[in-house]
C-alpha cells in the first residue's frame, strides 16, 4: 500500500468523486439551476471519530470493530454554469463515514454545509488522527478517567491499595479483548512496545527472566517490556513503561489503527529512555507519533498514581504516628522525605518517581527531598512554605547543569564568580554564615545548608526553571533551562518596575556585593598609581581609608602594640595574623589576596588549610570567633592559638 500522509491525502488521491458527488446532490437540491463542479480541493480535515459497534448502523456490510470513521473536510471547488462559464468559488464542510477494513469502498456523505472560507472546519494535528485531545490543565482528570476505566472489574489487594498492577489489568484485558504482555528482547533505548500487527519475538515468563523463548507468535496489540526491568539491568521504572502502554492500549488503538491503514511502514509505538524533541520540520504523521508518545509520557506516572490515591496515602502518612520516625520534627525536610519514604513502597515506584509526582500535584515541598549523594555526601533535606515553587521551578541544580550554566550564562557566572553565592553541591545558596557552612569531605571543602537555611529555603536559595528531559527513568533527569532570583519570578537582573520589596532588595544586596568587587578593583588600581607596593605602606592605606584605626585591635587577637609594630616594619607578621587583620579592615576578597601577597605569602589552594582560608577571605564581615568555629570544625588551629 502506498504512504498516506493523512486522511485527507489519502480522500483526495482517491475519493474525490464521492464526495464531488455529495456537493452535487446538496446543489441539487437548493437549486433548480444546472452546475458543474471543478477544481476541487480537500483544504482542511476535522476531528475524527472511531464509530464503536453499538451505534453502527447494520447493513449488507459487515463492519469490524472501531473500523468506522466519521469525519469532516473542508472543501473547496469553482463552479461553473452549464456552458462551462465560472460563477466563482464555494467552500463546503462535508461529513462523511467509511470503513477503514473496507479501504473506504463504503465511503458516503452524511451531511454537506455550505460556509465561506474562514469557517472551513479547522484542523490540528490531533484532530487529523483521531488523537484524543488533552490539553496539560485536563493532564490529571484524563488519568483518573484511564485509571478508572483500567482498573474496572478488577479486585483490588487490600494489603498493597495504592499499587498500579499492570498483571492484574493485563489478565482483564486478556479474557475481553486478547491482549498480552510479556517481557522480551526489545532494541537499544526501547522500554516497551505495542505490536499492532501479529508478528514474533523472543520473550520471557516474567517469572524466568532469564529463559528465552525465541520466534514465538506476538498478536496483534500485544504489549512488550524490555526483560532488563526483570534482571535490574536498567535504571527505569518498570511500573511507570507498564502504565505508558496501557495508556497507548486505552485511548491510542484506533489512532494506531489509523496510522497503519495510512502507511503499513508502521508497526510498533515504541516507549524510548529519551523523548524524540517535537520538530517543526517533522511530517505530519511524525508531529501525531509526537502527541501520542507525549500523552503516554505525561499520562503514565499519573495514571499509575491518581492524584486522589497519592492526597489519601499523604493523609494517612499524616494521621498516622506509627510510621512517623521519632527523631522527625513535623513538617520538617526530614518529615518529607521519610514521607516520600514511605508512600513510594506504598505505590511500588522509586522514591525519585514519587517525589516527582508530588511536584506535579503542587506540593512543591517536595523538591527539598533528594535520596542520592553528592561526592558520596547524602543531601540534605531542606523545607521552604508551600506554594514558593511553581511546577516548573526548582531549587535544585545537579553538578552537570551548574557547570553548563556557569559556561553559557554570563549573569550566573558573575554571581558565582563574585563570591554573591555559593553552590553546595545541590543548590546555589547565598554566601552568608546566616545561611552556609563550610566543612570538608574527601579533603575537599564543600559547603552546607545551616539548619536555620535548611528551614528557609526561600530566603536564601536561587531558583532555577527546569524541564524534565525523562519521567520514565528511576531518577528523573531535568535540564535547568535558566535562573530566577530567590523570591520573584523575574530574572536576577531584570529592572522591572513589578518587582516585589523583597525582590528590589535582593537585588541591592546583589548590586552591592558587585560594586563591591568593582570598587576592590578600583583601589588595586590606585594602590599602583601611588607606588603602594609594600606590605607596611598597603596595611596603613587601608587602615587610613577605612578610618578602622581603634577599631580593629583587641585583647584577644589583635593587640596595639602588636599593630603598631607591624605598621612601623619592626615585626613581621604571621600569615594568620593578617588574615585577623583582612577580617578585622573587613577587606574585600580581592584586597585581602593582594595584602597577604604583599606580606610574603600566598593561597594554595590545593591545601585544606589554605582552601578554607581563601573561602574566609570572601566572608569578612563574619566574625573572627565564626571563622574559628569553622577551623576546629575542619580540624584546624584557630586564629585564637597563633
């Protein structure tokens, strides 16, 4: 058979004259005057409608199953008088009906309507195929309907309530329409299909997922899972790809049926690890292959965990003190993830796949809960109010899109680069000791959350906007698409007169933190000018310009005798000891690299003492007992000691 790229490539390559014929008998009958019908084009094709067989009308033909369509085209044509001479051109919506086993040699029209162009039916890409139409807002009401429908006459195991059971759903299919599901040999990143011609393969009893039955006969509609779910050979969720093809199963039959009658090229739908990207140069038949497979994505996790199973297994999460930890405090990062915990083995998914599904039912606290490690370093859980995040917002950025970011964009770059914030390995957070704590793992400084950020995500952590690039996959891979600051949905940068108070002043606090860096820049430069190339003559620049003189000695770490000295030259001073002085002048990051340069010495950034130095350096308007803290805490001698 030849390929078709729709429906109405196909009617007008070989039904024209059916449907010439009904214009002309609609003609006929609101006018007396003899007509002839040229040039006629099919324009635009309506939404098709599969005729299940309780409504078919019997007639000498007889008709299989959901091979009726019912459908509509727009058409134009000339029309001319009976001595061939144009009276112009009309524009009809036409319906017709015929069956797809028959090759249409039953097509007839229903009904004709005569409109001017603009009303010509319209067309989508989903109408064309007979895809059912599914807009994201109605993403959560379609899945109930589907998992309504999967789960009907089933028997529900009282123990395990919330678990999709593909098994149960298959042996239901089995009995009422043939249908089978096996494990078998499937291709290179393909996690599940549906055969829609008979056809053979090699499966597995998903008891024996070791045992090959090679060539043995597939029928038509037959589901197919990849056997690696059953050796734990692949990192994807086998619960979720089940749910994909009985998502395909339930509402894309007919449209597969369709696509096959238009091009026997197509055999199976094949659930890939990586969504093919949606393509303006795709065909057609390839834009309607993308909408399915994206129903079957975004319908799946839902369908396998309904959005009114997942609010009762999280009440009674909550009522419920007996799976509570005793160490949890209620509503805390730590409360949430062992919620997640819990409801996932509830459902029979990886936690990742329950944490996402969470996002998707608005319960954005959910993205403070992570159950991977970061440089073998467990994450830790962070909380923030409900309603901080939208569905496409995150706090959480893995290494990989740090790294992407910080090479394409400048703006986050810059803030990294100026020392604003700090990135811990799973968020960017603001570089403050209010918020940050440095430590040390595998001799290598990382920075975590302190327990008030912990509490108080929104106030200190970067939002990022993201895309799920897979949902099937156990862990969920996203591409951060860009960056937000932490309390408005404008960009870091933006100059918008909307912004909230907090959003202006984080922004200040930002400006700041740069013209600090700039101004830094701007005292080396002058430093130059002034011939200030000694330790002694630097030190005394900064102490007159920051007017800090009395201000930055002590009892404890920095005496005036001990300055004095140091200014005149008559003692030099310990690498420690100008390191209480860059903190004391509170000198910018920068300033404080250039007077220890002039003192003799330099950051090393290859040792953990002088890593952890370089990093005190950046927060000098902590206090000397902070920095400290943060030494003992790294097993270092505090400034207190030298």
């Amino acid at each position: 058979m030849a390929q078709y790229e729709s429906l109405k490539d196909y009617m007008q390559l070989n039904h024209l004259d059916v449907i010439s014929e009904g214009i002309y008998d609609y003609i006929k009958t609101s006018s007396d005057v003899e007509l002839r019908i040229n040039d006629l084009k099919i324009l635009t094709q309506g939404k098709i409608v599969f005729m299940p067989p309780d409504i078919i009308i019997q007639s000498e033909i007889t008709f299989k199953p959901f091979d009726i369509l019912n459908f509509i085209l727009g058409i134009s044509c000339e029309e001319s008088d009976a001595g061939n001479n144009s009276i112009g051109v009309y524009y009809y919506n036409i319906m017709l009906t015929g069956s797809m086993s028959e090759k249409f040699s039953d097509l007839h029209v229903l009904a004709v309507e005569e409109c001017t162009q603009s009303s010509l039916i319209p067309e989508t890409v989903t109408s064309m195929f007979g895809l059912p139409d599914i807009t994201v807002d109605k993403l959560e009401e379609e899945a109930d309907k589907i998992h309504s429908l999967l789960y009907a006459s089933v028997k529900n195991n009282e123990k395990h309530k919330y678990r999709f059971d593909p098994v149960k759903i298959k042996e239901k299919y089995k009995k009422s329409d043939n249908m089978h599901m096996w494990p078998a040999d499937l291709g290179p990143n393909v996690l599940g299909q549906i055969r829609i011609e008979a056809s053979s393969a090699t499966i597995y009893d998903i008891n024996d997922p070791y045992t090959p039955h090679p060539n043995y006969p597939i029928p038509a509609n037959t589901i197919l899972l990849n056997v690696k779910y059953y050796r734990n050979e692949i990192d994807y969720d086998d619960i979720i790809t089940a749910a994909h093809e009985l998502v395909h199963w339930e509402i894309h039959r007919d449209y597969m049926r369709l696509l096959q009658f238009l091009d026997d090229r197509y055999k199976v739908m094949e659930c890939k690890t990586v969504p093919i990207p949606l393509d303006n140069n795709m065909s057609l038949k390839e834009k309607a292959r993308w909408y399915a497979e994206w129903q079957a994505n975004e319908l799946a996790i839902r369908v396998a965990m309904p959005k009114h199973l997942v609010e009762e297994a999280i009440e009674e999460y909550n009522n419920d003190e007996s799976v509570h930890s005793p160490a949890d405090v209620p509503f805390s990062g730590r409360y949430y993830q062992n919620m997640i915990y819990k409801i996932s083995w509830d459902f029979n998914v990886p936690k990742e796949i329950m944490r996402l599904r969470f996002r998707q039912l608005g319960y954005d606290y959910a993205d403070g809960v992570r159950y991977t490690n970061i440089d073998d370093m467990p994450m830790q859980p962070f909380t923030f109010p409900r309603g901080t995040l939208k569905e496409n917002e995150t706090f959480v950025i893995d290494r990989a899109n740090y790294e992407r970011l910080l090479l394409e964009n400048e703006e986050f770059a810059e803030l990294i680069n100026s020392k604003v914030c700090v990135y811990t390995g799973y968020v960017v957070c603001v570089n403050d000791t209010k918020y940050i704590k440095p430590a040390f793992h595998n001799s290598k400084l990382q920075f975590t959350l302190s327990k008030y950020a912990s509490e108080h995500a929104e106030e200190c952590c970067i939002k990022f906007e993201f895309k799920y690039e897979s949902i099937l996959s156990m862990n969920p891979a996203l591409c951060c698409t860009g960056f937000l600051n932490r309390l408005d949905d404008n960009k870091y940068l933006t100059v918008n007169g909307d912004l909230s108070i907090e959003a202006r002043n984080d922004r200040i606090s930002y400006q700041n933190k740069i013209e600090e860096k700039r101004n830094a820049k701007k005292i080396l430069s002058e430093m130059n000018i002034k011939n200030i190339h000694s330790f002694e003559q630097a030190l005394k620049y900064h102490i007159d310009r920051c007017d800090f003189k009395d201000k930055i000695c002590d009892e404890k770490y920095l005496k005036h005798d001990t300055l004095k000295k140091i200014i005149s030259g008559t003692r030099k001073p310990s690498k420690e000891m100008v390191m209480i002085i860059c903190n004391r002048l509170k000198l910018h990051h920068d300033l404080s690299i250039d007077l220890l340069g002039k003192a003799g010495f330099s950051i090393n950034l290859y040792t953990e003492k002088d890593e952890l130095y370089d990093y005190l350096l950046t927060i000098t308007n902590a206090t000397l007992e902070t920095w400290d803290q943060y030494l003992e805490e790294a097993g270092l001698d505090p400034f207190l000691k030298n």
